[in-house]
C-alpha cells in the first residue's frame, strides 16, 4: 500500500482549496517508469459510487503489464486493483454499503442488474467493458494530479490511500476479517481457486499440475483441496522458497533455472 499521510493535514488543505479532499496514490505517468508517489485530489463519489479508505492493497503482475505496456491501460493511471478498505463516504443511490463498513475492492464490477449478473455469470457484467478505460462508469474521473485528470486501474486504483470506485466494486465482509489478507481475495485468491473450481471443475481423483505457487498457484491448490483428494504436482522454482508449507501437497517439481 501506498505511504500515508496526515489525514487532517490533507482533509484542512483541501477545504481551503475548495477541492473535496487530497490524498496520496502511486501514479504512473508513461511506459517503463517508476511508480510516483504523490499527492492527488479526489472529488466526492457520485450516483453510485463510494469513496473507500484503503487499508491495504496487494500487488498483481498485471500492475507490471501497465508498466511495460502489454496491458493497454490510458495513462496516467492510479495502479493496484487487489484491495481492500472502509467506506467513508457513500454518493446518491447507493444502497449495499453504507459508512464504516469494511470491504473489499473487486477487480471485476457485479451490478447485479444486467443480464449476466442476472444469470449467475457477474464474471460477464456489462461494467466489464470498460474495466480498463481509466475513466468511472459514466466517462469522467475522480482523481486529478499535475493538473490532468488520472484515471484507476480496473475502476479501482488501489494504490492510493483514498479511493473512488463504483459500489459495482465492493463487497462488503466481516469487520473481524483482517483487512490486510482480505485484499488478496479481489484478484489473486478468485482467480487461483476458480481456475481450480470452477474452469478446471476438479472432481475426486483428479490429478492435478500446478505450474508456479505464489499467489494464485497456492490459491489454485486450495481449491483443489476444497473440491477432491487426488495426486498434486505444484511446481517452483529452486531461487523460491516454499511459500505455503501448510497445504503439504504430495509432489513438487523443483526447476532448474537456465539464469547464472
């Protein structure tokens, strides 16, 4: 997560200035870049939106896709879209969240309205076609730096310590549920268990390869456990530690690098 700063400093500031509120995000500017930290202002959230306080975020390789320019993302743009917060304020028309409750930031929107999420397949909402358009859901931005509007990555921008996103974008969880491991549940987590669960629909028996146990692989075999009891190979590399000791699958391939 992006470093904090002082949020009555910010909050004082921005009223001065007219502005909603000014906070910090990790900002990238062009291709093959740093991330800049720096000061942003953010406008209040609109017909259905919210405005989340991020308490932490995680860190996907899709974020390292912007950078290089192999995910095509307008730019500038506020990174992360594996996160997870409280709401601090809601805007007109919001009816599933309200103040203070904790939740966690979706890469993907459910609206719950259209077709798809009509049919049990949010995965397909409508909203998802302008995941990565920079802009919210009626064409304009929240966030603003330098002058020039900044869009968010997934309609998220978990990068920041302060965030508007659409309330399509939040589900809400228990407050006694750490915040700092339920980020992990809006990308890596979904997508690791569903590959096992649902894409890969594993049954009793199964025998299962999978390559790489980091953040979705070690999701991936958790789903596999959920489902069946079966033979495992997970795959690493010798340069990785072993990151989930716990789930004690029944093989691992150790992969020689061809890297000095």
């Amino acid at each position: 997560m992006c470093p904090g700063a002082d949020e009555k400093t910010l909050r004082r500031e921005a009223r001065s200035k007219g502005m909603s509120m000014k906070a910090k995000a990790a900002v990238l500017w062009d291709h093959n870049t740093p991330w800049s930290v720096e000061e942003i202002e953010l406008a209040d959230p609109r017909e259905r939106e919210v405005l989340i306080k991020v308490v932490a975020s995680g860190m996907c390789h899709s974020d390292d896709h912007a950078v290089t320019g192999d995910l095509a993302v307008p730019l500038p743009v506020i990174g992360g879209h594996e996160g997870a917060g409280i709401v601090e304020k809601i805007g007109p028309g919001v009816r599933d969240v309200e103040v203070g409750d904790h939740v966690v930031l979706s890469f993907i929107p459910s609206c719950g309205r259209c077709r798809w999420c009509a049919v049990g397949q949010s995965n397909l909402c409508d909203l998802g076609a302008i995941l990565m358009a920079g802009a919210q859901v009626d064409g304009t931005y929240r966030a603003a730096a330098r002058g020039h509007d900044v869009g968010t990555f997934s309609l998220l921008g978990t990068f920041g310590n302060y965030t508007v996103v659409p309330e399509a974008s939040v589900v809400k969880i228990n407050k006694w549920i750490p915040l700092e491991k339920a980020c992990l549940v809006g990308c890596g987590v979904t997508t690791g268990w569903g590959s096992a669960v649902n894409t890969g629909e594993v049954s009793p028996g199964d025998s299962v390869v999978v390559v790489g146990i980091g953040g979705i692989g070690g999701s991936a075999i958790q789903g596999r456990k959920s489902r069946a009891r079966g033979t495992s190979w997970q795959s690493t590399s010798r340069r990785t530690r072993r990151p989930w000791p716990k789930l004690s699958e029944r093989h691992t391939l150790l992969r020689r690098s061809t890297k000095p």
